[in-house]
C-alpha cells in the first residue's frame, strides 16, 4: 500500500465485479474497501472517512 493512498469504498452486489474494479485501483495506488449492498456500505461510510464511493446504482437492496 502506498502512504497516504486515496480511500475508495467500492459498492457493488457481484463480487466479480467488485474484485475487478478493485484490481485496477489498487494497481494505480488506491485503498480499496468492499461492500456487498447498501446497509453495509451505510455502515462502513459511518465508520470511517473516504475520499470516494463508486456505487452500483442497481444494488438488489435499496437502502441508502
């Protein structure tokens, strides 16, 4: 991991997906977390502080 990486949340039901974009981001030097559905994502955002949220807008679970 790089010092003082950007924190991305990764937001996405499909983990191959998920697994995908991540990859690609952390090539470029990103710090990458996952999250399975909305609720989760709601919790991990109040959690801790990140620079973006890439959402898959049609997520199966509506929450946010």
């Amino acid at each position: 991991m790089i010092d003082n990486a950007y924190q991305l949340l990764l937001v996405d039901d499909e983990v191959k997906v998920l697994d995908m974009i991540d990859n690609y981001l952390k090539q470029e030097g990103f710090d990458t977390t996952w999250a399975g559905n909305g609720n989760e994502a709601l919790e991990l955002f109040r959690m801790q502080s990140f620079d973006l949220v890439v959402l898959d807008l049609m997520l199966s679970e509506h929450t946010y």
